[in-house]
C-alpha cells in the first residue's frame, strides 16, 4: 500500500495540495481515503482578478459538495495547507 | 487582432470527452486551462479553471458539444474579430489575445440576466463566453463592454493590485456607455437601468462614498460591486454607469478621450464629485 495512505488518513479534514507523478497540481480538503485513492473536496481557488461584465459567482472549489479522486500511487508530493490559504 | 483558435481547444475538449462528470472537469482543465499558462503569470491551470468558471465558463454536460459545433458552423471567432478590430482603431486600443468559450447555460442568472453572455478583461487578454444563440449584436455589445476595459487598463496604465472601487465604478460605468453609443440603449446590459439616479446618490453617500479607495482585495469591494445581503445587487456597476453618464452629459468628451481620462477627473466632473 502507498506510503501516502497512512499520511492522507491521518489529515482527513485538512486542505492538502498534492503533486501528481503527471504534474498536475490538486488542492483540496481531505474527505475520504480508501486502499487506492485519496478523496478531496475543492477548496476556494486564488482570484485572478480582472474584469467582467457583471457575472460573477465565488468559486467553492469544484462546486460544494463535488469531491474527486487522487490516485495514491500518482501521488509526487503532498503538503498541508495553512488556513490563510483558503 | 489575436482572436485565439480556442475552437480547436474546444474541439479536443469534445473528443477527450469521458462519461463521468468528475472526469470531464478534469478534461476541460488539460484541454482549456493548460495552454492558457503562457497568458498568466504564477499561476496553476487548477486556479485558472475555477477563476474562469467563475466568471461564466462553460460547465461540462451533455449539451456542450452540440453547442460548441454550432459556434464553430455559425464562426463566431470571425465575427468576434471584425468587431474587435474596428474597436482597436476607433479607440487607439491594444491588440491583445482574445479567448472565446461557450458560457454556462445551465446558470439561470447568466441566462436571464446577461443573456448568457459573460467576458473577463486584463490589460493583455480578454476573454468572451456567449452561447450558440449569441446573435452578432449581442456579441457585438459583449465585446464592446469587454475591449473598453482592455484600452483603457492600457490607457491609465496602473497595475491591477492598485486600482481601487472608483476606478472600478468608473471602468464598468464607462464600458457601458461605449455599449451605448455603439448600439445604442436596447443593448446595455439590466444592471444600468436596476436603480434610478436618484437612488444611485443615496447609495452613493451610504455604501460607496466612504469606500472608493478599497482596493480589489478587499472583500466589501466586490460586496459593493456585485450586491450581498444588505448591499443591493450590482449596486457598483450601476452607480459607476450613472457617475459615468452624468460625465458625460455634461462635457460630451468622446469616447477616444474620456478613455483617456483618470477616475478621479471623471468623478470631479460628474454630478457625484
């Protein structure tokens, strides 16, 4: 079992940003774990700025409620987000 | 102008397309977010994806491909070109990458409220969201809105971080004016004619007022700008429309200039300076 099992299990609960082996770049609250995948949530993304046309919603992440999955064998990295970043 | 060949963008979303929703939103983030890195500094496709959908992006359903079929049949990237063109020499505007993206139709207010059209403006790209029913005026009054922000960010040449709620005001009311004499009233958008004048100096003196130096950052910036629960709803874009409006009444400045023209000088020269 990965490594990273133990470690996500452990920080259920927390906003996580994790590297995959591809490179891409997952942030996220830790909702679930099983043998293979780590469950997140989206957290707030940072704002871009810029402006619109007077449509405008605050971004929750991947809508509330929407979790996916990170493959823990495709995990590079994982690192523990501190409050102030979302 | 660089209008950016985003159909074929679009096109690979549709062929990658997979059966699940989840994965879908990660297909629209390789295929539509990634090749926007070069556009933005420090940033990672995840943060692009949310900012975008944010402000009128596309979310992935079954509809999606048949919509983007009909924009690429209907070649709304050519339409969107002639138009910006013309814009860029009337105004003395940059030319600047331009990204068109089907809008989220499944969003009621987006819908009603801006006939599913939404756009985002920086200083060096823009980017539109409309639908494939988006008829060339609407399209028309989209850009129009969206490139005046653009000349003018050009124009007053100060970076984002540093604008504050008057400049805000003062950048939406203007781009709306633009829609005005370009197209004239039947095209501006519902929130300029949500509150009357004399209601927008009420707010004015209440909400606003005391609040034109906040910067972008701050949290009761955007409150003011798109309403909250007490803060009435695009409290921000109208008041800026009637400040810009009452300008311009009173010096019919053209448009090439009043672009030209700092906040404050418009501000002192309106009915609420």
């Amino acid at each position: 079992m990965s490594r990273y099992h133990s470690v996500c299990k452990r920080h259920v609960g927390r906003a996580v940003k994790i590297t995959t082996v591809d490179g891409r770049v997952h942030r996220g609250i830790i909702r679930n774990v099983n043998n293979t995948h780590v469950f997140l949530e989206g957290v707030p993304a940072r704002n871009l700025g810029g402006y619109g046309y007077g449509y405008y919603r605050r971004p929750y992440g991947y809508r509330p409620g929407f979790g996916w999955g990170v493959a823990l064998g495709s995990i590079a990295t994982l690192a523990l987000l501190p409050f102030f970043w979302w | 102008m660089t209008i950016v060949d985003t159909h074929n963008w679009l096109i690979a979303y549709t062929k990658n397309k997979k059966d699940k929703f989840k994965d879908n939103l990660h297909v629209q983030c390789d295929e539509i977010c990634e090749p926007l890195l070069p556009y933005f500094n420090d940033v990672n496709a995840y943060d692009i994806h949310q900012h975008l959908l944010s402000h009128g992006l596309f979310i992935p359903d079954p509809l999606d491909k048949q919509i983007i079929k009909k924009m690429i049949k209907d070649n709304q990237w050519k339409s969107a070109n002639k138009v910006i063109t013309q814009l860029s020499k009337l105004w003395g505007g940059p030319d600047v990458p331009v990204f068109i993206f089907p809008s989220d139709h499944t969003n009621k207010t987006l819908r009603t409220e801006f006939k599913g059209r939404s756009g985002l403006s920086y200083h060096d790209k823009v980017f539109l969201f409309i639908t494939d029913t988006t008829t060339k005026k609407e399209l028309q009054a989209l850009i129009t809105h969206e490139y005046n922000h653009v000349t003018r960010l050009n124009e007053v040449n100060i970076q984002e971080e540093k604008l504050n709620l008057l400049d805000a005001l003062v950048l939406e009311g203007m781009a709306e004016l633009a829609v005005k004499n370009e197209l004239g009233p039947d095209h501006l958008s519902n929130w300029t004619s949500m509150y009357s004048n004399e209601f927008a100096h009420k707010a004015w003196n209440k909400w606003i007022k005391p609040n034109l130096a906040l910067k972008k950052t701050n949290l009761i910036h955007e409150k003011i700008m798109y309403g909250s629960k007490v803060i009435p709803k695009w409290l921000g874009y109208n008041v800026g429309y009637h400040l810009v409006s009452s300008y311009n009444q009173t010096h019919q400045t053209s448009m090439y200039d009043l672009i030209r023209l700092s906040s404050q000088e418009i501000l002192d020269g309106s009915e609420f300076g």
